[in-house]
C-alpha cells in the first residue's frame, strides 16, 4: 500500500536531481555543470557593477589632460564593463573575457606585486591595494569551465 505522502517524496526527489549544482546541462550549455554556470554569471555581474561604477566615474569625471597609457587602462576597463553585461545573460560566449582577466591579473601579481612583496616594498603602497583586488582572481578561475574552454577555443577545428 502507497502512503499518501509517496508521490510527495517522488516529486521532491526529481526536483533536487533536476537542481543539482554539479549537473552536467547538456540542452542549453553544452555539457557545463551548473555550477560553473552559477559562478560566471556571479563574476559577470560583479564585473559590471563595480567596473562600471569605478571606471565610468572616473572617466566622466576627469578633469584635464589624460595620460595615454592610464586613460587606455580606463577606457578598457569600461569595455570589460559593457561586455560583461552581455557575459551575464550569455556566459559561455564571453569566455575569452574571463581568461584575458585571469591573465592580465595573475601576470601582475607575478611580474609586479610579487618582486615588492619579497623586497618588503609593498605594504602601503597603491601597489598593494591593486594586489588584494588582483588576489581575486582565484574567482574567475574557479568558475572558468576548463574543460569546455579547452574543447570549444583550442581544440575545436571547427573554429578556424
């Protein structure tokens, strides 16, 4: 004899196996789990809000003659910006985004902040305020599905 509450639990069941964070979701994003899914959304979104905010104020804000190396940097963080928006709704697509992050800030830490931390020539420094954000980056590569990236922008012949 069925308890009335079996179909419950055989509900129950199917939706924490439909929303597994793990999931490989072959139908709309090509095998990614769930969780890397989750995470690029949350690092675009970041992305957006504090790119946005920091580098667009500073560019309508600015006040004199730009330095060209410095408003490049500006103006690239804008980009980033804008583009991270369309990474929200399309995470898969804006993939070389994240990796351009994870390169250019593990690049930095490595070739810049490392070399002044080991001289003790770091601390207090705006060097060092760039290190604790650049330390972040641990996001991105988390998230970053790698063997997805690996499949679709390295090895696929398709893509040439």
């Amino acid at each position: 004899m069925q308890s009335a509450n079996s179909p419950m639990l055989s509900d129950d069941s199917q939706r924490s196996s439909r929303f597994n964070l793990f999931k490989r979701d072959y139908k709309r994003y090509e095998g990614v789990p769930l969780i890397n899914i989750y995470l690029l959304k949350l690092l675009f979104t970041l992305m957006f809000l504090f790119l946005s905010y920091d580098s667009w104020t500073h560019i309508i804000h600015h006040t004199g003659p730009w330095d060209p190396a410095n408003s490049a940097a500006w103006f690239m963080w804008g980009s980033c910006a804008f583009i991270s928006f369309i990474g929200i709704r399309r995470p898969l697509r804006m993939l070389p985004i994240v990796l351009f992050e994870i390169i250019y800030k593990t690049a930095w830490l490595i070739v810049v902040a490392y070399p002044l931390y080991q001289r003790n020539q770091l601390t207090g420094t705006p060097a060092e305020v760039m290190a604790d954000n650049f330390m972040l980056v641990i996001l991105p590569i988390v998230a970053m599905p790698w063997g997805y990236f690996f499949r679709t922008y390295i090895v696929d012949k398709r893509a040439a």
